[in-house]
C-alpha cells in the first residue's frame, strides 16, 4: 500500500510544481563565516534558531522550502548539521517546529535517508524534545507515519502535534520570534483562500492597557524603579535570586527544564498585581528558574541594551588574551541600572556555576541558555551563528564576574 500511495504523492508534487515554479530562496547569513564546519549546509537557513515557546524552551525550526534540490545539497551533511545544532541545546529541554511546505520531488530526501535520520537520533535528542509540532501535514506526512509507526514509541508519538495553518502556532509559541519563511506564509494564505466560504473569524484587538502600576513582567527597567522606590533591582529579581541561591544551587539540570505554562502564567499575574509569591507552594525549583528567563526575555529591552548587539558579536574576533578585557568596556557603557541588574544576575550566576560538580551548569552551560535572554537584536532573532559569539560573551561574564564588574560600584546596589 505504501509504495502506490507514494506514487501518487509524487504525481501531486509535480502537478504543483507545474502550477508554481519551485526555486529555493537564496538565504546568506551576513554573521555565517565561511569558515563555518556546515557552511555548505547552513548557508540556506534550513535550520534556524527562533526564541522560546511558551514554556521558555528554545525552539529550532526546520524549514523545507529552503531545502535545494537534491544534487545540490548533500543529505547526510544536512543531518550531520542537524545533530550539530541540536547537541547544543539536548541537555535542555526543547521544541521543533517543522514547516513541511516546500518538500517536492526534486528536493525531497530518500526514504532511506529518513529511517537512517530516526535511528541516528537517539534518546539523547529524543528525551529532552518536548514538542514537535508539523506545520501544513499532506498526504506524504502520512504515509511516513504508516511507514514509521512501529518504530515511533507511543510516548514520542504523544509530543508530535499536526497544525493546519500558521496560526494555530499561537497558542504554543512566540510566533513574532519564529522567522518564517515568506513561502510558507504565502502558502498559508492560499489554503485560506481555498476553503470555500470560510472566512477566519473577525477577531477585535482590544487597544493595548497601560501597565499596571505594580506590573513588572513586560515594563522596563526604569517604569520598575520609578514605581518601586528607586530599587535599582527589580523586585522579582531579588526575590527568584534569593530563592535558587537557598534551595537550588546545588540541583542538577538547574535553568536547564521548563515548568507548567499556566503555573508560570499565575506567578507572573500575582507579580503584575504586586502580590506576594511563595515559591514553596509551587513544590518546584524550576519555577523561580523559569520566572527569572521570562522576567529578562520580556523586557522591552535587552538587558545588554540593543546598542551593544554588534559589538558583543565582535568578540569571536578579539584575540583570546583581550577578551576579557574587551567584555569589561562593553558592559561598563550600560547605563546605571542595566549595569547593576546585570552584575547583579552576573553575581548569582557565578555562584551557579561554582556549584557545577552538583548542579552540572558551567559557565558554558549557562551561557547557553542566559545568552538568549540577555542579548538579541532590534530585528528579529538571533541567528544560529551569532549564538558562538553571544554565549562566548556571556560565558567569559560568568567566568571572570569578579574581573569584568570589579571597578564599578552603584549606589544601592545588592548584590545577591
């Protein structure tokens, strides 16, 4: 049965590729050296890194109308850099959203190919990949399941979630912060435009409230000092710190798992409220963690403030020996409270990573999942290839802490 249905999905690509020409988008990443181990692959944005979903996991995306055709991509060179994106963040839990659109005869890999990618992917990238979600399923999605289903084990069956159009996307995920292919919106509205009579409903967006004035999740430094006494340190920050520094220095895996989305909705209620937060209640270490991600992500501004942006991904080109030195000025140009709120975090992170033998979180480890969070540009998100130079920057700021914050003090400063 397989095999004839696979036939007549490959007559359907090309009846569709006879209805719309099919050429790849030519994607350069302007950060991507060429000295890239996967530059042959990830010149093409196939995989991009795109935020955190709702539960502050990163989330990779894959794109399969940026895939070549075949004799112009080498797939098991495409599943190598696969493997190599994602062994960055395995240890932590994370998403993949897969945009099947663009998947066409000329470009689509073997069914060989497929079960070699399944069985390279072991329990390692299967454990911590909490949701994978399929963006436009067709026919040939499945068939592959049929194909697959006595490998796929019913607990891994139970993270992949089929959507039908972009918007479903919404409820999941930041999608402001998943770049997605201009193709795969146009196709999105073309199977609007299709479904006979129905019309997506008429949704009314109410104008956006002032914030309230004990809201601190969304507001920038300055409305929180200016509404909380002059506290250089945001209240929610000091009371996450003071928390992780008693009870969670020493557990495993610490920032790297993610917690209950509505738990993280209801923390974050009573803060905006001004309401008091007992984390014991929450019978959770990974709660506080999460709320201290979600505080500094959603500031309107980086921490390290977008001016800094280009200059942090300059350090990948400072010789070793001035790096540090180099991260030193940068930080000291932040203005008076970014600069305390970061050596403020920074204090607490060292301290993290000096329990590491317990808590298995390096600087390197942190640094993979604070970068993010503390630096990412004006436009749109980081690409995969600033990430070396975003997290190198933040590793040597965890590392050399008492260097790098060390001849300048603030007025009321606490440190943690």
């Amino acid at each position: 049965l397989a095999p004839s249905e696979l036939q007549r999905d490959e007559a359907e690509d090309a009846h569709s590729e006879k209805e719309e020409t099919f050429v790849p988008p030519s994607l350069e990443d302007p950060q991507l050296n060429t000295s890239h181990p996967y530059h042959d692959v990830a010149r093409h944005g196939i995989i991009q890194l795109a935020g955190d979903d709702n539960s502050g996991r990163k989330v990779i995306t894959f794109s399969c109308c940026r895939m070549p055709p075949s004799h112009q991509l080498n797939h098991t060179r495409l599943l190598e850099y696969l493997k190599y994106t994602l062994d960055q963040y395995v240890e932590n839990d994370y998403t993949v959203v897969y945009f099947h659109y663009g998947l066409k005869s000329l470009n689509k890999p073997s069914l060989k190919w497929l079960q070699t990618a399944y069985k390279e992917f072991d329990r390692k990238y299967k454990k911590n990949l909490k949701a994978l979600y399929v963006v436009h399923p067709t026919n040939f999605i499945k068939i592959l399941w049929n194909i697959f289903k006595p490998l796929i084990s019913h607990k891994f069956g139970k993270k992949i979630t089929y959507l039908n159009c972009l918007s479903e996307l919404r409820e999941h995920l930041k999608y402001e912060q998943l770049n997605i292919p201009q193709e795969v919106i146009r196709h999105d509205e073309n199977l609007r435009r299709k479904q006979k009579g129905e019309l997506p409903p008429v949704v009314k967006v109410p104008p956006p409230r002032p914030p309230l004035p004990t809201q601190q999740f969304g507001v920038s430094l300055q409305y929180i000092k200016d509404k909380y006494k002059g506290e250089l340190i945001p209240p929610v920050m000091k009371e996450t710190v003071s928390y992780l520094k008693r009870k969670g220095l020493q557990v495993e895996g610490l920032f790297r798992r993610s917690a209950s989305i509505q738990t993280i909705k209801d923390v974050q209620k009573l803060y905006n409220q001004g309401k008091s937060v007992n984390f014991d209640d929450y019978q959770d270490i990974h709660v506080p963690a999460v709320i201290l991600k979600t505080f500094l992500r959603e500031l309107p501004q980086p921490l390290l403030t977008f001016e800094c942006y280009d200059q942090i991904l300059g350090i990948t080109s400072v010789e070793s020996s001035l790096r540090v030195t180099r991260c030193k000025q940068i930080v000291q140009g932040l203005p008076e409270q970014n600069y305390a709120v970061l050596k403020y975090l920074i204090c607490f992170l060292h301290m993290v990573s000096q329990e590491s033998i317990y808590n298995r979180m390096t600087a390197s480890s942190l640094a993979c999942v604070f970068g993010l969070n503390l630096i990412w540009p004006s436009r749109g998100t980081a690409s995969l290839s600033a990430l070396v130079p975003l997290n190198l920057f933040t590793e040597l700021l965890i590392d050399f802490y008492t260097t790098i914050f060390s001849s300048r003090t603030m007025p009321g400063e606490i440190l943690p």
